[in-house]
C-alpha cells in the first residue's frame, strides 16, 4: 500500500481541473496566412478556461474536458490591390462666354493598394483527451495532463463573426480612399465576396489549432524534497523525500476517479 | 486629391485664353512659388496673331515626371489669338504641380488666378467643402458633395449620367456665382475666371496659418 | 479470541471484545475494487501507518529537542548537541542543592493503525478508529548521597548516574482541527499507555500515569496540517468526514475547494 494515497471523484475533478487549466499562460503566436486570395500576416494570444471533465478509466484512460473554451484576440493586416475598380470619367465641355469652349481631357480614377488591418476577439468552444503524464523534472514531481491528438476546433461560427469584422474594416479602409464613395458598397461587397467563410476558415484554423494541439496543464507539482513543516522560531524545518508519485485513472462501482500515489522516506 | 488650384493634382485642369500675339515662357513646379527657381526647366508657346474662329481653339498639354523633373507634352506650342491652352497630369502618378509663364504683355498662374482662364475639379468624396482664397482675398463658396447608393441601379444610372455634366461657379472681381453648389461625387466643377486680383480655389480646411519670416530690407 | 468464523462474502470475519466482555461490532476486511476511494465525498486523502511513521521519524529527527528533556548535560550527555534538548528545572528538594537532576528521553514513536498488527499488551484493546503507539522512554537520575560534615572516615558528596529505559505501548486517537476551507492540521491525541513488565503494580501505575502524561506533551507538539500531506495537500480540502482509522490509514473525506 503506498504511504499517501489521494483521490477525487469527478465532481472534485471539475473542480481542479479547471482551475488548472484556468492558471494556463496566455498563448500567443505570430505569422502569416492565406485569407482567400490576399496574405494576411497575424498575430494573436488566446486564453484557456472553464469546462466540463470527465474521468475516463482505461480504456481509453484519458480526462476528456468537453465545451472548453479558447478566448482569442487577433490583429492582422492585408493588402488589397484596388486597381480593379478603376474607372474613367467621359470629357466634359463647356462654353464660357469670356474663354470659349474648354472640354477636359479623358481623366481616369485609379485606385491605390491599401493595407486593411483588423482587430477581433472571439471564442471557440471544442473538447479535447487529455492523459496522465507523471513525470519528475527539475527536482519536481509533476503530473501533467497532455493532450491527445489534435482537437478539432468547431471555428464555424467564429469564421462567420470573423468575416463580419473583417467586412467593416474594409469599409472603413475604403472609406480613407479618394474617390470610392459611389462605389464603396459594391467595392466591399466584392472583396468580401472574394474572401467568402473558407478564406476565414482557412486563415483562422490554422492560428488556433496550435493554441491547443500539444496542449499541457499541471495538476500536481511537489517538490521532491517536501516540506513538511517550515522552519520557525527554535524549529527547524520537517522534510521528507517524494521517493515515487503515480497518478491513474481508476474505475469503482459508481463512479470514476483520479488516483495518485506517492511514497517517502 | 485635395480640392487646391495651388498643385494640380490629375483630376485638376487648368486652362488658360491667351488674348494677344506674343512669346511666352512658362514653366512647371511642384512649389506653388511666384517665380522660377533658377534651374526650372522652361516651356514655350508661341501665339500668332489671328484667331482660330469664334470660340477658338483648344489645345492639351499633358503634365508628367521624367528624370524626376515635370515636364510638359508638348513643350513648345504655337497657337493663335484667343485660343486656349488646357493643363492636365498624365496619371495620377504625376505630382501636384503649379502653372506660371510670363509674356512681354501678359502673365498667368495656376496659384493666381487672374482672367480668362479655368480651373476644374473633379470631387471624388462626399462631404462639404467650403473653399476660400489661399491668397487671403475674400471669394469663397461652398459645395456639397453627395454620394449615393450604387447598389441601386436607378441611383447608379442617375449617378452614370451626371458624371456627363459640368458645374460652373462664375468669379467676377471678389464675387463666386453661385457662391453654393451641390454636385454627386465624380462630377466635375470648373471655376471660371472672368478677372480677379488672382485668387486660388482652396479647400479651407488645408489653410495652414503660415508665420512668414522677417524680410529682409532692400540694399541701398 | 473466538475462533475465525466465514462470512457470506467468503471473508474472515472475527470478533474483538474488550476484557470487559463486550461484544465489539464485526469488521469485515474490505476490498478495494467493492467501494470507491471517496466514497459519499468527493475528495479522498488517505496515509498509509507506514508513511505516517516516516513523518513521525522526519518530524523528530529535525526537531529532537521534542524527544529529549535533561536539566543538565551531566545527566544527558547523548546526543551532545544542545539543540538536541529542552532542558527542563530540576526538582527542588529540601536539602539537596540544586534540585534532583534528571534527564527524560523517548525514542522517535511508531504507530499503527487500527488494524492491530503488531499486538497490543493486555490489558490494552485496540478498538476501532484508533491506532497504537510504541516508543521507549529512558529516565536518567543523578543521584548520590550527602556525607556527614567534618567526618574524616567518610569523604564529600558523589554523585553516579542512573538510568532506566522502559518500552511504552500506547494507544490514542487522532483529532482534527479546522480554521477555514481547505485549511487544518491533524494531532495524535494519547488515551492509554502501558508499560511492559514493571512491577509492583502501583508502581507501574505511577510510571504509566506519569509518562502519559509526558508523552500527550511530547505528541502534541507533533501537528500535521493539510498542507503538509505530501500529494494529498495539494487539493484544498474541505473536511467533511474523518479523520476515520481503519486499514491501516487515517482517512480523510471531503471536498476540493
């Protein structure tokens, strides 16, 4: 029998195991992407929270944490080239009585290359397996819960707000351009049409996706050397040695719960 | 393109009658001073005595950077009694530039308009805009700039059509007819001079209060 | 003891009665796959008699001065240290100056959880919930004799040291205390000593009433606080059952908070 033995059933794991998850780092990460037919170059930080978990004994013995949640701020900016609604105004004559008759010349409105940077935060929910991973490192005894596989982020609804915002920064892009007044709509409604739901998908999945693939958090950390009671006044510090930590998930009639073991000297 | 009479930008034109014979020399600047720099390159038209007919005759030169230096096509002209000569950037790569050219008799300015001469403006976005003398006389006037709804096709049609039509704002000594305009974005204003003591037609919201250096006195 | 009878689950099952004749409850052996480890609760924190005997001997051998007691070096010469004891007054006694020097030293305890394995000494019963307790206790005098004054037969005063070591069997409780969520210690309460072959029996009367005494004040200095449960610390604990001793464990039930 080890020395120390603890447990939680799954209403405790909902309680750690958030609480975990919630004392994540932000993540952030930077690059550049495909946005339909324009390159966007990004950058973005995330936050890991809340969820519902679940304790699953072998097999497959993992703690699948369902509807977390990644809050996600993005900036990214890219560059459309507006040459596409250059236009030419026909000439225009007339007479004036003390000049004579003056006609301008054919002149055509040419459209510039702008820069259309967006600022949007959003979140997505997904469910991801997590297994046990009991290591000691660093004169630490750890249990870390690393994710298994890739998740799959459900960015559908995210894709839909996202192209919404990117929609009124080209507006509000295209307003700053001389000239794009009668056309301003047709001119947005173009290149959002060009971008359309995949080019998001397609700009967004790949940012978040590394939010949580290779996703870690901390249950546990001891330090090998435990200190039992700390030094005070005439007393000196109580220690002992975390000789071996092991951490399963375990099936009981009832219910399912995280076991951890630990020895000392 | 900011609405400036002083740097012609490419949907500006100006144009100039040209009422006697004679030689000129002008030149082209990016610098709305009033008078050459020392290496300004110099441009010339040549003007017959005799007119072309009774509204006389137009005639284009296109304004346009080579070398790094603006330069006009043609660069000699030769035209006649009461015709016209119409300035215009090539592209809208060309910089804002200034008109200036001197006669025996005579003497014009894109940044001075004086008389018989043209200054048009094509308005790309809609706002008002109140425009004034940047050369501190009383004109000024004010147009309202409306842009409209081109999904609509009836609104674009109408919007199609207007771009065919011209606005004319009349100046005669410090007085602008009509001194209120209303014209659809894309459309074209003119300004025609008939004589003033040389006005500019400037957008009042780029008047920057300049503090003018102490002047220096003359020798002797 | 009545004979082992089988039970309807093909366990052991056997009786306990205390000298006095009662007739304790039956204590089936559990298994652990029948019952999960939190049971009604949700948070489970259990130490095994062997890891808390490791605490016992970390918690003495840093702070020894709970262990050794001496009102001089004279009659406590081991360990040398002088952080190794608490010294104590010597007792006042007319005629001897200085008081009667002594010295009282226990070894580091070892306990063991109900159940009883390693047998408690009549006329102990290990009941349930309980665990037992076993140390030695080495009691030190100096004693010697005043000589008559101005005898030249006789010399001056000497004093010789002497010792008795005595092994002590105990048994006790353990209590809890809590001060908030997640936030409490646990203390090893002693109810009963006894001590093995000592004779006659008032005088053992007297040395157990007397080193129980001693040895409640040498285990209430030892306090375990939640946090200082290796693993099971980590998860803030609210107590809501317990501490409960069987299986060889004292056990803790509650939530994390």
């Amino acid at each position: 029998m080890p020395d120390i033995i603890a447990a939680l059933d799954e209403t405790a794991a909902n309680v750690v195991v958030p609480r975990a998850v919630n004392t994540l780092p932000p993540l952030s990460g930077s690059g550049s992407g495909s946005l339909g037919p324009f390159t966007a170059s990004w950058s973005a930080s995330a936050t890991l929270s809340n969820g519902s978990v679940d304790l699953i004994p072998p097999p497959p013995d993992v703690i699948r944490i369902t509807n977390c949640r990644l809050d996600y701020s993005l900036s990214f900016s890219f560059s459309i080239d507006l040459s596409f609604l250059n236009f030419c105004l026909p000439r225009i004559c007339i007479t004036i009585p003390f000049i004579g008759r003056v006609c301008t010349p054919r002149i055509c409105i040419t459209f510039p290359t702008i820069t259309v940077p967006v600022s949007h935060s959003s979140f997505v929910v997904f469910t991801a397996d997590f297994r046990l991973n009991v290591h000691l490192t660093g004169g630490n005894w750890l249990v870390d819960a690393v994710v298994v596989g890739v998740p799959s982020l459900q960015i559908s609804a995210a894709a839909a707000a996202l192209l919404v915002a990117i929609g009124a920064a080209i507006s509000a892009a295209l307003l700053l351009v001389p000239g794009i007044g009668p056309i301003l709509a047709l001119a947005a409604a173009a290149i959002i049409a060009a971008i359309g739901i995949a080019g998001v998908t397609g700009l967004l999945g790949p940012i978040l996706t590394p939010f949580v693939s290779g996703l870690t958090f901390n249950l546990i950390t001891q330090p090998q050397v435990f200190e039992v009671l700390p030094a005070a006044p005439g007393e000196a510090a109580v220690n002992v040695t975390l000789d071996s930590l092991a951490a399963t998930l375990v099936a009981s009639p009832g219910e399912d719960e995280l076991r951890v073991d630990a020895d000392i000297s | 393109m900011d609405l400036d009479s002083r740097s012609l930008a490419y949907v500006d034109c100006f144009a100039q009658r040209f009422p006697s014979p004679g030689s000129i020399s002008y030149h082209l600047s990016s610098t709305p001073l009033p008078c050459p720099l020392p290496d300004a390159d110099v441009f010339t038209i040549e003007v017959r005595e005799g007119d072309s007919g009774p509204e006389g005759q137009q005639h284009d030169v296109r304004v346009s950077v080579d070398g790094g230096r603006l330069v006009a096509d043609p660069p000699q002209l030769t035209i006649r009694q009461e015709d016209v000569v119409l300035w215009n950037a090539q592209d809208a790569s060309t910089p804002g530039f200034a008109v200036q050219g001197d006669g025996e008799e005579f003497s014009f300015s894109s940044a001075a308009l004086r008389s018989q001469c043209v200054y048009s403006h094509v308005f790309l976005t809609a706002g008002d805009v109140r425009w004034v003398d940047a050369n501190g006389g009383p004109t000024s006037g004010t147009i309202r700039v409306r842009s409209i709804d081109s999904s609509n096709p009836e609104e674009c049609r109408r919007w199609t059509e207007s771009l065919e039509r011209a606005s004319v704002i009349t100046v005669e000594g410090e007085t602008a007819t009509p001194d209120r305009l209303e014209v659809l974005a894309g459309q074209t204003v003119f300004w025609a001079i008939a004589n003033t003591t040389g006005i500019t037609v400037t957008d009042e919201r780029i008047m920057v209060p300049i503090q003018r250096p102490p002047v220096a006195e003359p020798e002797g | 003891m009545a004979a082992p009878e089988l039970g309807p689950s093909g366990g052991v099952r056997r009786l306990r009665e205390r000298i006095e004749g009662e007739v304790r409850e039956p204590i089936w052996p559990r298994e652990d796959s029948t019952v999960s480890l939190t049971e009604a609760e949700h948070l489970f924190a259990g130490v095994h008699e062997t890891g808390a005997n490791d605490l016992f001997r970390a918690f003495f051998t840093a702070r020894p001065h709970h262990l050794n007691y001496r009102t001089s070096p004279a009659v406590g010469p081991v360990p040398a240290s002088a952080a190794a004891w608490t010294t104590i007054p010597a007792i006042s006694f007319p005629g001897i100056p200085g008081g009667i020097q002594l010295a009282i030293q226990f070894s580091i305890p070892t306990v063991d959880f109900h159940p009883d394995t390693l047998g408690v000494p009549p006329p102990l019963v290990f009941p349930l919930g309980e665990f037992s307790i076993r140390t030695t206790v080495r009691l030190a005098v100096l004693c010697g004799s005043r000589r008559g004054d101005g005898d030249p037969d006789q010399p001056g005063s000497a004093f010789v040291l002497q010792s008795a070591v005595l092994e002590i069997v105990g048994l006790g409780r353990v209590r809890v205390q809590t001060f908030g969520p997640g936030v409490g210690e646990l203390s090893f309460e002693l109810e009963a000593v006894e001590i093995v072959d000592i004779a006659p029996a008032d005088l053992e009367s007297l040395l157990e009433c007397l080193i129980l005494q001693l040895l409640q004040a040498v285990l209430s200095t030892v306090r375990l606080p939640f946090s200082g449960i290796p693993v099971a610390g980590v998860f803030t604990l609210q107590l809501l059952r317990g501490p409960e001793v069987e299986d060889d464990q004292v056990k803790l039930y509650g939530d994390a908070v």
